[in-house]
C-alpha cells in the first residue's frame, strides 16, 4: 500500500484550508474531510475520519469526514475512554489493529466492529496551553495500517497539527477583532445616550453618566442596552422626556 504524500503540496493545501475557512470549526470539518481522502487513497480502502479536542481535562469530537465518523467517535466519548484519548493522554499514536479482539477497550471496540470498522489508528496533536487534539482514523478491514504507514499518517498529523496552530490564532485574533469592535460600537451607544441625557437634562457629562448607570442598576440590564433602549427610542420619533431610570 501506499503513504500518504507528504511533500510541499500536503503543506500547502492545509495552509489553503487554514485561509479559505471560516473558522477554526470550519477548518477542522475540512481537515477531516482531507485526511479521509488522503488516507484513503493511500491505503486503497475506505477510510472514515473523526477529530477530538481536549482541554482541560474536557474532551469532545470537533469534526468528522462524514456523519458516521462523527458518530463512532463520539460513542468513545460516552464510553469514557478509548484508544483516542488514550492517544491524547499519553501523546502517542495508538493502533487498534483488530476491534473484534481488541482486550484494552473491550465495550468500544465490540460497539464499533458491529459497525463495520475493524482497525483504528489515533495520532495525538499538541496545541497550546494545555490543549491535545487527535486524528482518529477508522478503516473497514483488520491491520489496515502497517508501521510504513503509521509514521506516515504521524507525519501528516504533524503538518496539520502545525496548520491547527495557525487557525487557532487566527481564530483567537479575528475574536480579540470582534470583542474590540464590540467594544467600540457598545462605548459609542454610551457616549452617545450620555450626550442625549445631558441635553434633556441640562446637566454635566458626569451627571448624565450617572443618571445612566441608575437606570442600568434599576432595570437589570446592561448599560450598552440601556443605551440602545434610549437610541432606539430617539430614532423611532418615540417622546422621551426627561430620562431619569
């Protein structure tokens, strides 16, 4: 059988799907979606393809190439404990070449077989502060993959998990983006309700604030929504009177 390809365009296309993704929700469906199809054509079967995320001490399947893979992988989950997060807790790869009589994870594996996946191999992914992921890969067919194409598939997770990197922090910049911008639109209502109440007040800047303020405490609400309530107000041509919360 053959390996996957591992060369400048394996690199390449993960860097594409870091850029033509959404998110890093977006990039993790496609990266599944990929490694099947690369592992699959590799080792001439087909081959499903679930992705787990864990952080602190919380696992859960992110992504799958299809529906099935999503489920297979999630059902480890309610077990509790499997060869993938074996691979996320110690860091190593874990091979499962037969789920039929496999001894480690005896309910799992008997759950999937019945499924029609009979080898699984799970390449861990380190992540920053603290964060693990893993590649789980499932195929129709006992001792799918051999030691060639283990470290080859441990080769891939290594690219993707560097391509996983850059979604994360592109993905926590184009947030820090959001809440600023959040921020600013949310400073602008304020400043601008501030500005309305001093006019029908005839008071400081400092007073209106605070009348403000009185009127987010007394409602229970926010002080942005507050804001906007007296905006929307304005701009729906509503009477407003002196606006005293």
């Amino acid at each position: 059988m053959g390996e996957i390809g591992l060369n400048a365009s394996v690199a390449g296309h993960l860097q594409d799907l870091v850029i033509d993704s959404e998110d890093v929700g977006g990039f993790l469906e496609d990266l599944a979606v990929y490694t099947a199809s690369s592992v699959s054509a590799a080792r001439g079967q087909d081959v499903l393809c679930g992705v787990t995320l864990s952080r602190r001490r919380r696992s859960m399947t992110v992504a799958g190439s299809t529906h099935e893979a999503r489920l297979i992988d999630e059902v480890q989950q309610l077990y509790g404990d499997g060869p993938c997060l074996d691979a996320m807790r110690t860091g190593k790869s874990v091979l499962v070449p037969d789920t039929s009589a496999d001894s480690r994870w005896p309910e799992y594996c008997t759950a999937i077989a019945e499924r029609g996946h009979l080898a699984v191999l799970c390449v861990p992914m380190g992540l920053e502060e603290g964060a693990t992921a893993a590649i789980n890969l499932f195929a129709p067919q006992c001792d799918a993959f051999d030691e060639a194409s283990i470290r080859s598939c441990e080769q891939f997770a290594s690219q993707a998990e560097k391509a996983l990197r850059l979604a994360v922090r592109i993905g926590a910049t184009q947030q820090r983006a959001e809440d600023l911008e959040q921020a600013m639109r949310s400073r602008t209502a304020i400043d601008l309700a501030t500005g309305v109440i001093m006019g029908q007040n005839r008071c400081s800047q400092e007073e209106a604030f605070r009348i403000l303020t009185r009127a987010s405490n007394g409602r229970n609400q926010k002080l942005r929504e507050v804001a906007e309530s007296l905006l929307q107000s304005l701009s729906n041509e509503m009477p407003v009177s002196h606006f005293e919360g």
